[in-house]
C-alpha cells in the first residue's frame, strides 16, 4: 500500500484466473435468463452466443462482480479503516489473465492522544446581583402589563397609540396593511417621523405622513426606501403594570409570595449564566484540544460536514422566513469560507471520540428515550412514529453519538483546572 497524500492511499490488486472463470460463469447464467434474441425461446439461447452478443456486459458485471470482493480482502487483511468510497484509477483484463487494477481510498486517520485531562481553561462561577434580579422581574411585570383606552385627546409624547397604516407611493409590490398597529411616541423603537407625524393628533384623525427608512433597517423591503402612508388614529391607550405583590407571584406560578418569586428568578438568572459560561469554556477546551492534535483528516469527512454546514445553514433561513433558493448564493465561495472550520470540526470530533473510547463513556437506554421524548414533544408527534422514523433514518445512532459526545466534553470540564480570567482593558 502507498500514502498518496494525508489519509489517502493507493493499492494494487490482482484477481486470479480461476475467480474470474468462476464470477463469468456466474454473468453468464444471470444474463442468459433474462436474455431474449432472435430465434431463441427466452432464456434458453446458448452460452457461446450469450459470450458473443453481450461480450461488454459480461466483462462490466465481471469486475463489478469481483472488484468490491478482492478490495474487501485486502482491507481486512490489512487492517483498514476505508472511509467513502474507493475509486478505481487503473484496470487491466485480458482473456486468459489475472485481472490487475489499482484503487485510491481514504482511511480514519490514526493519531497519538495526548494529556486531555487537567487542561486549563478560564472558568468563574457567574453571580447574580440584586439589580439583576430587579431588571429581570421588570421585564415579566411589563410582558403582563395592560393597555386601557383612555378618554380622546390630542395624541402626546409617551402615550401609546393605536393607528390604522397603508403605504402608499415609494414602496414596490404590494401595499402594506395594518388595521391596528400600536407605537410608543418618542420612543426609540419608534421612527422619528411616526412620533413627529402622530403627535398632536385625536381618535378619529386621519393624516398622510412621509418616512424615510435608514440604510440599515430590519426589514429589506424597506430599508432606505422613502415611503407614504395613510395613517388613521384609533385610540390613544395607558399602560397599567400589575402591582408587585403575591398576588403577581401567584400569577407567575406555583409562587405564595414575593420573595418566594424572587428567589427563583435568582436562580434562573444563575442557572443561564453558568451554563453560558460552562457552554463557552467547554468550546474552549475543545479548540485547545483541537489545536494540540495536528493530523491529517479525511477529505469524506470534510465533505460529509461541510453539506451539514450547508443543510444547517438553509435551515437557519427558512426558520427567518427566506427561501435560500431566492438569494444569489455562491455554493463554491460558501464551501471555501466553511473549510478551515469543518476541519476543525472534524478533528474535534476524532478526538472526542477517541477519548469516550479510552474512557468507555456509555451511552444508556434510557437516555436515548428521553431524548426521542423530547423531539416527540416539539414535532408534536407521537413517541412511537418518531422512533420509528429515527430508526429508519439512522437516527437513533447519531442521537447516540451526540449524547457521548456532550459526555465526553462534559468530563473534559469536570477535570480541567479552572483559572480566573484576567480582567478585560478598561472600556473593552
């Protein structure tokens, strides 16, 4: 066998004449029962006419007869993880000769472990502070607060107010249309020309204003486009926030008081900064590990991540509610970008791997089942057609997979030492 380059090697592998003999009869029979010729019931035309009329066929079923067979052997033989497919670049096969060809694989890298206990790593447990606590429950008061119509007057800066809108010149398609809109005037999500053009006004008011869009506005039909719209004022509303008493709390949850509330928003808060910072310290770990382990890597591999890459990636555009096959999009240029990365990716992966088998991290039925429960919960399927469908798809192995990998990181955390991060430059 002979390194070509990285995990690609080359072989060359000679079929004997007796196999061939034996794998052409073998073509023979098969091509002889479907075959239907003149003169001939179907089926039943001689092998010395089959040999003459199908001579192509015959030496094509051959070698994809024998050729997989042979290759098979000399892997096991040699102790060959092949990834992919093998390519065959070279064949030689004359009557009454062995059959010589050569073929290029790739195989799983094999690569020294280094030291991946004790790795250093920045860590600090996350605190949480009174405001903290304060800020968050301001926020669930206001996604509770109600807004009550209030007597007509001349629309001012704070109130909130409820407006019918069309557009009119400047915008291409189809015009745009809300009944009911409510906007805060004077606040900062609200454009200038809205609060300017608003202010002043009563219910039942009807008024044209023009609104020029930044460049940058969030939505592209939009953005830098001078629009008209039709704008009629409905109601002019106040906002009542609910009292921060138990009787709030007890609307939360399974909350008696205010204080009991409290606590656990505490503990929420506590409980997403340590896993941010627990997520953003193992993904450290892993980068270091990554970068510690120099190998060649599969070109399969870096292939079979860059079409997750892109599948995720489509996916990302959907769930925001653009088609990617509207976008001029550079399948090649988006593969270069993505290459480093999926290396990188790959590697970590080898190692992760290797690690759960030096450690013979297992993986258990039931938590297989709690995570096809889960996906259940949010397909909105049943259990048992999710399972079915997984185990199908080949699912049930890559849940497998992911759950020791998240295992073998997650042991990688529990024996690095964690060090305090330095102190971040004034104003960074």
């Amino acid at each position: 066998m002979a390194l070509i380059e990285g995990c690609r090697h080359e072989l060359e592998v000679t079929v004997g004449v007796l196999e061939l003999a034996e794998a052409t009869e073998r073509v023979l029979t098969r091509i002889q029962a479907k075959a239907s010729l003149p003169g001939f019931r179907p089926g039943k035309a001689p092998l010395s006419v089959i040999r003459g009329r199908f001579q192509n066929e015959i030496q094509q079923d051959v070698m994809e007869e024998v050729i997989p067979g042979a290759l098979n052997q000399r892997f096991e033989k040699e102790n060959l993880r092949v990834v992919g497919q093998p390519s065959i670049v070279d064949i030689r096969m004359e009557p009454g000769q062995p059959m010589w060809f050569k073929a290029q694989f790739e195989v799983h890298p094999e690569f020294e472990l280094s030291a991946y206990k004790g790795l250093e790593v920045e860590y600090e447990d996350p605190t949480v502070t009174d405001e903290d606590v304060t800020e968050r429950i301001e926020q669930l008061r206001e996604s509770k607060a109600e807004y009550v119509n209030i007597d007509p007057r001349p629309a001012a800066d704070g109130d909130y107010v409820v407006i019918g809108i069309e557009s009119g010149d400047g915008l291409d398609g189809e015009p745009m249309k809300n009944p009911e809109m409510m906007l805060k005037i004077g606040d900062p999500d609200t454009l200038p020309a809205f609060s300017e053009g608003i202010l002043g006004m009563s219910p039942g008011e009807t008024k044209d204003i023009t609104v020029t869009y930044p460049e940058d506005y969030g939505q592209e039909r939009l953005a830098g486009k001078t629009v008209s719209f039709d704008i009629e004022v409905k109601h002019i509303r106040r906002k009542e926030m609910p009292e921060l008493d138990d009787e709030f709390a007890q609307s939360m949850g399974d909350f008696r008081t205010i204080d009991e509330f409290r606590d656990q928003v505490r503990a929420s808060i506590l409980a997403e900064r340590q896993y941010r910072a627990q997520e953003e310290a193992k993904s450290k770990l892993v980068e270091f590990l990554g970068e510690s382990h120099i190998f060649p890597v599969p070109e399969t591999y870096i292939e079979r991540q860059l079409q997750i890459t892109l599948e995720n990636y489509a996916r990302t555009l959907q769930m925001q509610g653009i088609d990617p096959r509207a976008l001029n999009f550079d399948m090649n240029k988006f593969r270069e970008s993505q290459r480093d990365r999926a290396m990188r990716d790959v590697r970590a992966t080898l190692l992760l791997d290797r690690i759960s088998e030096v450690e013979s991290i297992p993986v258990t039925t039931e938590e297989i089942d709690r995570e096809v429960q889960r996906l259940a919960r949010s397909q909105r399927e049943p259990v048992a057609a999710v399972r079915v469908k997984l185990e199908k798809e080949g699912g049930i192995d890559r849940i497998a997979s992911r759950i020791r990998t998240d295992k073998t990181i997650n042991l990688l955390f529990e024996q690095a030492r964690k060090v305090v991060p330095a102190p971040k430059p004034e104003g960074e």
